[in-house]
C-alpha cells in the first residue's frame, strides 16, 4: 500500500500473464460448465415463479360462499405498524352481525410483514401468492374491496401452512 | 374515624364506608362488576372479594361496612384464587365476541381478564346460547349472551331513572335480561345503561358498529342540550364527531346523561346543511364569498341605517365569549341599544335529575356578558314591535335560528338588512341578506354558565379549514397523529367556519376600534377585567370541573318564545 492509499505491484506479470490467455479460458471453463447446470431463472414474464405457501404475497380478503368472511373488527388496522388498512364496519343480517362497508389497503404503505393475517380472528385477511403490483399513482395503489376479495379455495395452501405452523 | 389496615398499611377512613369505597380512597382498586357508587349495594358478582381478618370466610368489599381495627388482605394468595375463579365462572358462558363488540376496548370484562384471570379456558363443553340483537327500547340494543348479571342496568332503571321495566328471568347459566311483558326500556335517561354495563351486553343503537373505541380521540366538553350543562367527552375520529358520553363531574351531573343531550346535540356538526366560508345575497340568491370581502360588506351595510334603527340579537347558544364580543361591538360600535336574546324554553319538560326546561346551554351567561338592552334600548319584544312597525330597519343575528318562531319569522321579511351567523342552514339564513358561517361548540373554545352560575369550558374537537389538530393542541387518535396528505383517511373533511367572537373582532376592527384578540382566551380575560362577576378567573382556573360565579339575574320565564 502506498502512501495515498493506491496498490503498488511489487512484483511485475510474467509474459505468459500478459497474454491473459490462462485467466480466459479458466472463465470460460466456468461458464462452459454452468451451461449443462439445471437453470435458476425464469422467462419472465412468459414463465412466472409460483411462490411456496410461506411466501408472503400481497394481503387479500377471503370469500366464502359470496360473503367476506371478514366481521370488520379492526385488529388488522390497529396492528398493522405501516397504518395501511383502513376499515368502516356496517351491521348485516348475517348470523356475523357486522361487516366491512369499506376495507381499504394501502399497498404503497403495506410492507408485508403479515401481522394482520397473525391477528385476524376469523382468518379472513391473508397474505396471497401475489406480488405483481403496479400503479400508475398513489390513487390506484388504494385496494378497496373489488381488489382484495378472493374466492377462499384459492387460498388454500396459505391457509394450510397457516394451520400447520401457527 | 375508624382505623383500618388494608394490605398492610394503616389507614383513618369514614366508618360509613363499605370496604370498597374506602380502598378506592386511598387509590387501592378492587375488582368489581356489579357494585357502582351511584347505586345500590347488590353484592351479586363476588369480584371485590377480600380476606378480612377473624372472618371464617372471604368477604365482598362492596357489602362488608368498615370497622375499626379491621384488616383488609386485597392481594392475598387466597383472594387471587378466588378471583380467578369468578373470572372462569363468568367466562365459562361469555361468548368470544370480542371482534365484533362495541364495548371492546373499554370492557370491563376483558380489562380483568388480563388483570386477574389465569389466561386460559378450561372449558371444553357448549356454551349456552341465548338471544341478541334484542332491541330493549329505543335507544339501546341487547345482546344476552354476553349478560355476566350484575343488575347495574335493572338497578338503574328502578332507581335514578325511576322506570323500573327491567328484571331477570330464568335461572343458573340460563338467566336472561329482559324487559317486563308489553314494557319497552324508553325513558329520557335509557342510554346511561350502556356506560353501566361493564360487558357489551347493552350498546347503543346510534353508535352501534361505527367505530372501535381506539381510533378515537376524546375532548373533554360540556352539553349544549340544556341549561344544565352536563360534562361529557366529544369522540372523534377523523375529524367527525362519533358520539358524545357523560363525563364524571360532581358539582353538574355526577355520571349521568340524559339522551336527548347525546343524540340530538352532535349531528349538526357532521351535518351536510353545514355552511362554508361567508355567503352574501346576490339578486336573491346566497352566494359564496371570501371572508374579507363579506365582512367589508357587513361594515359598509351597517352604516347605511341610523344607531336607533339597527337592533341586534344574542344567542344563548354561543359561548360567554362570542356573546361578550357580540354586545360590545353592537353597543360600543355600531352604537345600538337594542339588544336582546331569543329565550327557548320549553315549559314542562324538565325533571329532579338532569333536565331543564331552558333549552340553551348559555342563557345566563349572555345575561351576564351584557346581552340585554342597554338603558332606553328595546328588548326581544320591542325588536319584534319595532321590526313589525319599520322603526327597525337592520338586525343583527347571532348563532341562534330566531326564524324558526313564527312570531319573529312572519315580521322578518320586512327588514331591509338581516345579518346573521349560523353554522348550518336554517330558516334565517333562508332570509338572510348576509351570512357568516361560524364554528359549532364542538369547533372552539369558550366558557358556557350554566342555569347555577357554573362557568364551564368547552374545547374543540373538531378541526376546522384553519385549524390543525396537532399544531392547535387537539385531542388526536393514532389515525390523527400518523395521516399524511397520500392517505385517503388523512383528508378529512373541514368545514371553513370561524368562531363568531373573531368575525365579531375583525368586523369591529373594520369599523376602526382596535381589537387585540388573537385566541378566545384574550377575549375572557377582557371580560374578568370588565365584567364584575368573572373577576380572577382564567380558564386554568375553570378547568375540566367549571367554576362557581356569583349570577345577578336568572332568566324570566315570562319572555319565553320556543
């Protein structure tokens, strides 16, 4: 090390390490040899990668039987650390009582951290295998119930692991 | 004094108390459900259970009156044991509701279940089933299920609200709340039951469902009802007012409500008939203008008409402050001595508990602040006379709907100039050549006296165009605090309303008198400098319980309009 700090080369290469011929083919050698390796990529986005059942994807609400299982309670929204949810209960007919007028998720605010899936009581708020979002403005980055509701059958395998591991 | 020793330490109590009421003296809490200090000993949910010394078996608190030399074990090893026996005992049938339950957050039930159960059920079996959503009356709605049996509402009802309609039925696991056959819980004080009720087997039917208790924010105020003024909390959230509860307060109106109070006194606020900004008559209709340019046109107007033919009406609605400003701008500046305030009494509706019959909740305040005529000037009857003759030409209206007397209404139309501040619209504003929007009770602050010449403050709850909760010193939920513009809950809406006794200030100052107030605070301290009775108050001194003032002058009756 000199004295400013650059790297001084004590010893100068040989002709042989000039060339740089022995450090291109041991590159090539590498690269030759990965090719007949099993691939990691994907041909996004023809092929998409299908997230295991722990992944934590974006939160959706659960529908059952058309109705969201969800009995707006509000815990999701107090727990949640981001304050990205936002809930306006109703009275219903249903056995249930209440439900969600309004549920709102801010996916801008949203960090997927699940604590609202850990603190739903009825297991009606659950992190999804999705996490292709995009929005043009902050507007659209808002999720109101048409966004978040999805069929329960679809969660399946979320809901299962959730079972399994709680 | 009786000397009594309780967890080990030795205090002097009143021998009329119960063991109960003594600990809490000396800020020592013992669980209770069923006992309450405003009502009668029932002794029924064995919570406050205590070991007390020489007696063979553990005692409640609320029904063992203290004795001297006795010694009281709150925290002793057989105490928990026990109380985490009731707690399972009253848990066993308690369904897990939670989610769904108004009361969740402010349940007394679930604050013991941290506090001193043991955490777990055993309980494997069926819980009993019973019926809910039962409308007992009105106002509150049922949920028996969720009933531990304290009888505090059934207490209530026999004893304060003297409508005793209320009783348990059945037996065991299978006891049911229920009003007497033909009988529906409906008296002027019903909704006091859901404070009572430490579950949330009574709630409200208003507030039911629209909001958990934690996104709100609470702001200590006074009920604009009736002349007794009764202390209560304003909730908000997100800049609306969700419902309004009573307020411990001794001296007023111990921990009662009535429900008219609690219905029909918030609504306004978030109402839609909410007026914005200033509004000035334009060939026959009002339309929006800025605030400087109306008040120009309130000054330029009034100077059009002699002193003798400009009268001005006060408003037992509005605070001390905007009264006081009100009738010194009139008095002082305009230079009128006609000046009054619409009375609304209702005759006949009042009661021994809470109700007056003086509808505002300012009546003897505007007295005191000088709204009345001064020596030679015409009062509210003189006005009407004067406004009917033409002798009035121009009339001044603060905060108070005088059109909706049909006494006033049917001379109104004669005037040339009617001014008049209103925060929503009403039949004056329908006739009003000049509006300006002024804040609601629940937008500022200012004093109320009551009917007894309590000096009360009210503070705002709701944030108006100019004001910020958190720079203003607002009571603010978690939601207040963390909004930010992007967030749709964070654009709440806001009324562009200011409080009269500040348009009043800056119409005086148009018309050349120096005026140096900036908050309602300067304005009160104007009025301890000028007003004999208020001499050495501050609102640090007013506080959250009010202040005593000496009153001269109570209302007659004998004016009465509405």
């Amino acid at each position: 090390m000199g004295s400013n700090g650059t790297m001084i080369r004590k010893k100068d290469l040989t002709i042989w390490q000039k060339t740089y011929i022995p450090e291109i083919v041991k590159g090539l050698r590498l690269t030759i040899s990965q090719m007949f390796k099993p691939k990691f990529t994907y041909n996004y986005p023809e092929e998409r990668f299908k997230p295991a059942a722990s992944f934590r994807g974006r939160p959706v609400l659960a529908e059952e039987n058309g109705v969201e299982r969800c009995v707006a309670c509000g815990l999701c929204s107090r727990v949640c650390p981001a304050l990205a949810i936002e809930v306006q209960a109703s009275e219903t007919e249903l056995e249930k009582e209440r439900y969600p007028i309004k549920f709102e998720i801010n996916m801008v605010r949203c960090i997927f951290c699940g604590f609202c899936e850990e603190v739903c009581p009825e297991e009606a708020i659950i992190m999804s295998n999705e996490y292709l979002l995009v929005f043009n403005n902050q507007e659209e980055a808002v999720f109101g119930k048409d966004k978040l509701l999805t069929p329960v059958e679809k969660l399946h395998d979320r809901l299962e692991f959730l079972r399994e591991h709680r | 004094m009786a000397k009594i020793t309780i967890d080990g330490k030795e205090y002097e109590v009143d021998p009329k108390l119960s063991v109960i009421q003594a600990a809490a003296q000396q800020g020592i809490e013992i669980p209770h459900f069923c006992w309450h200090e405003k009502l009668s000993v029932a002794g029924n949910c064995r919570m406050c259970l205590v070991e007390i010394e020489k007696m063979p078996k553990l005692a409640i608190a609320c029904a063992t009156q203290v004795a001297d030399g006795m010694v009281v074990k709150t925290m002793s090893e057989k105490v928990i044991k026990a109380r985490q026996a009731v707690m399972e005992f009253l848990l066993i049938n308690h369904p897990l509701d939670c989610p769904i339950c108004d009361e969740a957050g402010e349940c007394k039930l679930q604050d013991y279940s941290y506090k001193y159960s043991v955490g777990y059920s055993r309980f494997e079996e069926d819980k009993v089933h019973k019926p809910k959503r039962v409308e007992l009356g009105p106002n509150v709605m049922l949920d028996v299920e969720r009933c531990i049996m304290c009888s505090r509402c059934i207490r209530f009802s026999d004893e304060i609200a003297k409508q005793p309609v209320l009783t348990f039925t059945e037996r065991g696991t299978h006891v049911v709340l229920t009003t007497f056959p033909g009988t529906v819980l409906d008296n002027k004080y019903s909704m006091n039951v859901i404070e009572l009720c430490p579950v949330g087997a009574l709630t409200s039917r208003d507030f039911r469902f629209k909001s958990r208790v934690w996104e709100m924010s609470a702001t200590e105020s006074v009920c604009t009802g009736c002349s007794r003024g009764c202390n209560m909390n304003i909730w908000v959230r997100n800049n609306e007012v969700l419902r309004l509860t009573p307020r411990l307060n001794e001296d007023v109106n111990s921990s009662w409500m009535c429900d008219s109070g609690r219905l029909n006194t918030f609504k306004f606020v978030n109402s839609q008939e909410r007026l914005n900004n200033s509004l000035i008559r334009k060939e026959g209709t009002l339309v929006e203008t800025g605030w400087d340019e109306a008040i120009a046109k309130v000054v330029s107007e009034l100077r059009v008409f002699k002193k003798t033919e400009i009268a001005a009406i006060g408003s037992a609605y509005a605070t001390n402050e905007d009264n006081f400003v009100f009738q010194k701008l009139m008095k002082e500046i305009v230079g009128t001595k006609n000046i009054d305030f619409v009375p609304h009494m209702i005759e006949g509706d009042e009661d021994d508990l809470l109700i007056r019959a003086d509808k505002t909740p300012n009546s003897s305040g505007a007295l005191q602040v000088g709204v009345k005529p001064a020596d030679g000037g015409l009062d509210l009857k003189g006005i009407i006379k004067g406004i009917g003759e033409g002798s009035i030409k121009a009339l001044y209206v603060l905060d108070d709907d005088i059109a909706a007397i049909p006494e006033i209404a049917s001379v109104l139309p004669t005037l040339q100039l009617l001014i008049v501040h209103s925060s929503v619209k009403n039949h004056t504003t329908e006739l009003a050549d000049i509006v300006l929007s002024c804040s609601a009770y629940a937008e500022k602050h200012g004093t109320f006296t009551n009917f007894e010449g309590r000096v009360q403050r009210i503070r705002p709850a709701v944030a108006t165009v100019e004001q910020d909760r958190a720079l203003d010193g607002f009571a603010m939920s978690r939601w207040d605090k963390f909004a930010s513009p992007n967030d749709r809950w964070g654009r709440p809406i806001k009324k562009d309303a200011r409080p009269s006794w500040r348009i009043l200030g800056a119409i005086a100052g148009a018309m050349g008198a120096k005026v140096k107030y900036t908050t309602a605070e300067d304005v009160f301290k104007e009025m301890t400098e000028r007003i004999p009775a208020f001499k050495g108050l501050s609102y640090l001194k007013i506080g959250s319980r009010g202040t005593m003032i000496k009153t001269s002058e109570t209302v007659s009756s004998s004016v009465q309009m509405a």
